[in-house]
C-alpha cells in the first residue's frame, strides 16, 4: 500500500542562517515543495533548551521565516509556522517522553557535545530534545524528513519511537517509519576556521561562516581569511583526503557553482587555491547575496510575516489536532 508522502522539517530560530543551512536544508526545503506537500517549522521550542534573550528570539523568529521565504519557499504551498503555536508539539512530546529510553537518549552525541563538560547544569530540555523532535515529525506523520547529516542520529531515534509506540500500542502502521532525506554531496558544511567542525551558528568567529545577510565585502573578506593549503590544488580527491579546509572550499563551490567535483578538480588542478578562493567568492556573491537582501527586505513589514505565520499555525494545528486526537485514543487518554 503506498502512503501519501509528506515532508516535514525544522531550523531552530537562533539567529545568523548561514551557508551550512542554506546548502544542507533550506535550499532542499524548496526543491521538495515542487513534489510532495510540505510542512516547514521555526521550532521556537527546541531554541530555549539553551537561554534565549526573549526579545532576540521573538526577533529571531521572524528572521527565520524571512529566510525560509528569501530561499524560495512559497508559504501558500507549504506550510510554514512555529511550533511553540502548535500546543500539539508540547503535548504529543510528553507521551513519547513516556516511549522513549533513557538508555536511547544517553546515547544521542549532539547532548553530549551542547551540554561540555559540566552535564549536571545542562537543562532537562536539552537532554530530551530528541523526543521533541520526534514529537514534531509524527505529529504530522510525517515520512521524509530532509535534514543535515548532523540531524542523523536523532532521526533514527524518532523511527525507533515510532515504532516502539506502534509496537506497544498495537497499532501497526499507526505512525509512518519517517525517512531521513540528507543530501549525499553536502551534508556537512564545515567551518572556514577548521575543516573538522561544522559550520554553524554558534561558533564564535564570525569568519568560521558565511551568513546569508553578509555583504559582499564581508564574502570576499571571509573567503580570503578561510584556511586552505599551501600546496597546488591536487588533480584528484585521493590527494585531499588530510586537508579538510581545502576539501570543504571544493565541496563548496562544487555545489554553488553546480559542477561536479571532477570538474572542479579539472578547472583547478595546478592552481593556487588563492584561485580558486577568487571564484567561490564570486559565486556565493551571486547565489547568496540576494538571499540576504530578500531577508531585509522581508524584515522591513514584521506584520506581513506574522500574517504568514498565522495562516501556517492554522493550517498545522488543523492536522496535528486530528492526529492527536488518535494519539491519546491510542493511549487510553479520555
Ligand atoms: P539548525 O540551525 O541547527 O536548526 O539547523 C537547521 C538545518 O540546517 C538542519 O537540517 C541541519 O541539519 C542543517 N545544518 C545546520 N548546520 C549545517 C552544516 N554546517 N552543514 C549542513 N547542514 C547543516
Ligand atoms: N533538531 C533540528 C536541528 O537542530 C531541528 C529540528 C527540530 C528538526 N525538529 C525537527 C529537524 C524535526 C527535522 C525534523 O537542526
């Protein structure tokens, strides 16, 4: 029997979108809004498992949908709100807490890696965070979920909550078994800085990333400073293997410039890479820059965009409450 497909996913409203969003989940996002329906979500509730300033994540909110519309999503076509409208996230992730393993979550490396070294301290959000995410995707029963190889292990975690409620609850297909769509070439933007990290929102230097708001000049400056290698770029992949910097800049610009990585190599092979920092800035300033200025454009009529968000918590709570209602059926809640 073949389910109707549907996608749904997450970017968590902390500020500073950047190039690791953009090629790893946002850019997808839109692909899939031409074949499946889609529902896209500012999860407002995973952000404050770590302090959030309430002013900046209202702000942060809202930045979040203007990115999602700048990168192309139409909010008429998919759905686009945030979780913390849906009550259903909040309730649907209390059950699962009751379905999900203590010895599952002490597995899952992101808790290890956002909590350091002092564990005792981390919140109790933070540590159940991949209930809630669970929470989010079967909600809706979703069953694709498009997301950065960093999101892996949370995603197997959601399909074993899936199942082990199906299982216990005795109702087989009850919960789809949610698929992880993770792109095969970029999976993993990695830092400018250092090539073993990924790039992300809270690492400190702002040079580690390119921010979809960043300028021109910031790109070029950025590019420039990125670590690299002080050998020719080699003719093949073999020779990159040790130098993660000079492997993420050819990842990069693979993607942007939509050439193979064979062909990158072939353009580059013999060159500095002071050549070929030259060309990825030329095209992230030609694919990221008008990104940026739609951002701020969106961001000059704030009520056009709580419009949107409005319209989308509508729609999403008309499908979570009738998912729900099964749910505590299912569970023996009057
Ligand atoms: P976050 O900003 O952590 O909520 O992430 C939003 C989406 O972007 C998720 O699907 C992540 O997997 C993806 N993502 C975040 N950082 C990166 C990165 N450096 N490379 C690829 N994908 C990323
Ligand atoms: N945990 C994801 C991240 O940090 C965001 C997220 C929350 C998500 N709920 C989700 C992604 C559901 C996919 C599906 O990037």
């Amino acid at each position: 029997m073949s389910k109707k497909k549907l996608v749904f996913s997450g970017v968590q409203p902390t500020g500073n979108l950047h190039l690791g969003n953009y090629l790893g989940a946002l850019r997808n996002f839109v692909k899939l809004q031409k074949e499946m329906n889609c529902i896209y979500c500012v999860v407002d509730l995973h952000a404050i498992t770590t302090f959030q300033n309430p002013d900046n994540l209202r702000k942060n909110v809202l930045e979040t949908v203007a990115g999602f519309i700048a990168t192309g999503l139409n909010p008429n076509k998919s759905i686009l709100f945030n979780q913390s409208s849906v009550s259903g996230h909040a309730e649907l992730a209390w059950i699962l807490n009751c379905v999900s393993r203590i010895g599952w979550l002490n597995r899952m490396t992101q808790f290890k890696d956002k909590a350091g070294s002092d564990k005792e301290k981390a919140s109790v959000g933070l540590y159940i965070y991949p209930n809630l995410m669970a929470a989010d995707i079967l909600l809706y029963k979703a069953t694709h979920v498009p997301v950065g190889a960093d999101q892996k292990q949370h995603l197997e975690l959601s399909r074993d909550i899936a199942q082990k409620f199906n299982n216990d609850f005795k109702c087989k297909d009850f919960f789809p078994i949610p698929e992880p769509l993770i792109s095969k070439k970029v999976s993993r933007v990695m830092s400018l800085r250092d090539g073993t990290k990924k790039m992300s929102k809270s690492e400190e230097s702002d040079y580690s990333r390119i921010n979809l708001k960043d300028s021109s000049d910031d790109i070029i400056k950025k590019v420039k400073k990125a670590k690299s290698d002080s050998e020719q770029i080699p003719d093949n992949l073999k020779s990159l293997e040790q130098k993660p910097e000079a492997m993420n800049l050819i990842n990069i610009y693979s993607e942007i410039s939509k050439n193979s990585l064979d062909e990158v190599l072939k353009e580059m092979s013999g060159k500095e890479y002071s050549y070929l920092k030259k060309k990825l800035a030329e095209v992230l300033i030609s694919e990221i820059t008008p990104v940026g200025k739609e951002i701020k454009k969106l961001l000059g009529d704030r009520s056009h965009l709580e419009q949107i968000l409005k319209k989308g918590n509508e729609k999403a709570n008309i499908i979570a409450e009738e998912n729900l209602k099964n749910v505590r059926e299912k569970v023996g809640l009057i």
